[in-house]
C-alpha cells in the first residue's frame, strides 16, 4: 500500500476516509456534532471509532486534530493505520480509542484553534482558579496580532517582535508568545475564558469510554515543529515523573521535555496530556504527543499572525483569505509523499511500541 493515500485534501475528505476505515475494521462509530458549519459549508463533528473488547483494562488512545489544521497529519496517520490492518492484531484484552478532529472546526478552516479562538492545548485549566498570567505576552500582544496586515502594519510588529527577541533571547520570545495565555481573546495561543467545546468532548469521550480502563496510552498528533518530517515524541510530563520514565521504557530515550529545555516547543499552561490523568483518575496514563516538523518556525509564527488577523479584524471569506490559507494549511500540512511516509511509518512504529507498552 501507498501510505500517502491515507492522507486527504480537506476535512471533509479526511472525515470521509477515517470513518470508512474504521467501519471496514469493525469498529463501533459516533459521532458527536459541532454546532459551527465547515469552511465549504459543510456539517463538523468529532468521529470516535472504539475497536476490541467493550471492557478492556488496555486502551490505546490516538487523537488527531487537536489544533485543527493539524488534524491533516493526524488523521493521515490514523487511517494509515487502520487500512494496514493493524487492528486486527490487537493483542487479547487490549482496544483501541481513535478520536478524530477532536477539533473540527479548525481542521477544516484552516486554523490551529477552535471557533472560540481557543488554543485546545492551552485550555485544560482551572477556569474557577486564578489564570496563568504572561507578561512576555501582554508587552507584543499589538505586534503579535496587529490591527492591520499591510505591508506597513507588517514591518512595524516585526521590527517590534524583532527587538523583544533581541532583548530577551529566542527561547524567551517563543515562550513568551507560546506558552499560552489568557488576556488577549483575538491573539495567539489564547486558552480561552471557559472550557472549550472540544475540551468538553473530548472529556464526555474519556468519560464514556475510558471508565473500565486500568492502563492508558494516549498518542496525540501535532505538526509546526522541528525539522521537515521528523516525528518528535515529547512528554510534557517533568522528567522526573512518572509518566515521563514510562513513555522512555516504552518510546526510548529520544522522548523530549519541555520543562527539562530537550524539547523544540516551550514548556506550555494548559495542555491536554497533563489532564488526561485528570480525566481518568482511575488508570495509569502514559501520554506522548508526536510533533512533525513542516516549516522554519518563524514562517509557522508568520502564518499563525496572518490568520489570527484574519479572522479578528478582516473577513476569512474574502479574496484576501485564500494566501493566508494556504499559508497556514502549508505551515501544518507537508502535502508531500516523503513527508506523508515519514508520518505514517513513525507513527506506526509509535502505535506498536504503545502497544508494547501497554501489555508489558
């Protein structure tokens, strides 16, 4: 088999070809409905596909389109998978929880975030508690986001973040424009004032489907980082946890931390590894996220801003939209085959050793 052929042009197509390999697997399908329509128009949902015993103690979990159009390479994997007819040797007592565009809305927009202008990954927070506060962010929130996107606006908030990375060094400016935050709804990396529509269901699946379950694994697919291919595994878990020395037993010693500073991305507030522990207090969770690398990171930065002032300040169905689309849909997607065969075999590999893993 071709594995590019498991990867698709447009959510629709993707949603399309993910629930005809999971129903030709023999998987048990839902579908729970997004209350937005899709950029052609089209109805948004999260697909679960559940295959093995209704009661295993052992669930795999893989979850692709936590930042929307990344759900590109997420879902190219899960398919991969399926059409391989990996399901079909899962061990005895072991199943496998498939959730598909657990963002849906930006999958198919062509946005990392939800129709809340939420960061999903930086949404999982106390929202009854104090939020996280970033004063990096608050000092170039005008230049990350700004009012207008002429060549003018441009070469102002550029030299503005340009002397911000000057002072404060690059790892400070990433984490400053990254690691989440809670006062800017129309910027980057927004987590939201409430808990977003996909973090409530992704927490309703986990609820429903992870009650009997002792052992976890969860594998979450994320692209924008790193070198053009390249699987990075990261555990947001410290490395000292846990968490972090089974995802090492499991993956190898190439697993990254960004609180231990191995990682390319910034240690991040509100990511949803860290809850999913939370979420199924019961079991033994082992999370892993699998970051592929596209572009340089300042020309994914640069797509993130075009979008985010796109939608907050200009109109996202005008003739202005489409280069900015397709600059994000770029910064996300290597719509290659080299780059689809590298996401395909590592997560193969990935999905094997979790498996491994989790009948140790």
């Amino acid at each position: 088999m071709n594995s590019a052929d498991s990867f698709s042009a447009t959510y629709a197509e993707a949603r399309a070809r993910f629930r005809e390999a999971a129903a030709a697997a023999g998987a048990r399908l839902e579908a729970v409905s997004h209350p937005e329509r899709g950029r052609q128009g089209e109805d948004l949902a999260t697909d679960v596909a559940w295959i093995g015993p209704a009661g295993a103690e052992q669930v795999l979990v893989t979850i692709s389109g936590t930042h929307g159009a990344e759900g590109f390479c997420g879902s190219g994997a899960q398919v991969d998978w399926l059409a391989r007819g990996e399901a079909a040797r899962l061990p005895a007592g072991v199943a496998a929880l498939m959730i598909h565009a657990v963002n849906p809305y930006g999958f198919s927009w062509l946005r990392r975030v939800t129709h809340e202008n939420v960061d999903l990954n930086r949404n999982w927070v106390d929202f009854d508690a104090p939020l996280p506060a970033n004063p990096g962010y608050d000092a170039i929130a005008e230049a990350a986001v700004p009012a207008e996107w002429t060549p003018e606006a441009q070469a102002r908030s550029a030299s503005t973040l340009g002397a911000y990375m000057a002072d404060h060094g690059p790892a400070a400016f990433q984490q400053a424009i990254s690691g989440g935050q809670y006062r800017h709804p129309g910027g980057l990396f927004f987590g939201g004032a409430a808990p977003s529509w996909s973090r409530r269901t992704q927490s309703a699946i986990f609820g429903e489907y992870l009650g009997q379950a002792a052992r976890v694994g969860v594998i979450d697919y994320h692209t924008g980082l790193g070198p053009w291919g390249y699987g990075e595994r990261i555990v947001t878990g410290t490395p000292d946890s846990a968490g972090y020395a089974r995802a090492r037993a499991w993956y190898g010693a190439a697993i990254t931390s960004p609180s231990g500073g191995t990682s390319t991305s910034a240690p991040i507030t509100g990511d949803g590894l860290d809850a999913a522990p939370r979420l199924i207090p019961h079991a033994e969770v082992t999370g892993m996220a699998i970051e592929v690398g596209t572009l340089s990171l300042m020309d994914v930065l640069l797509a993130l801003r075009a979008d985010a002032w796109l939608h907050a300040h200009g109109d996202p169905l005008s003739p202005q939209a489409g280069p900015i689309k397709a600059r994000v849909r770029a910064a996300f997607y290597g719509d290659a085959d080299d780059w689809k065969g590298m996401v395909a075999g590592q997560s193969l590999l990935a999905i094997r050793q979790a498996i491994g893993g989790l009948t140790a």
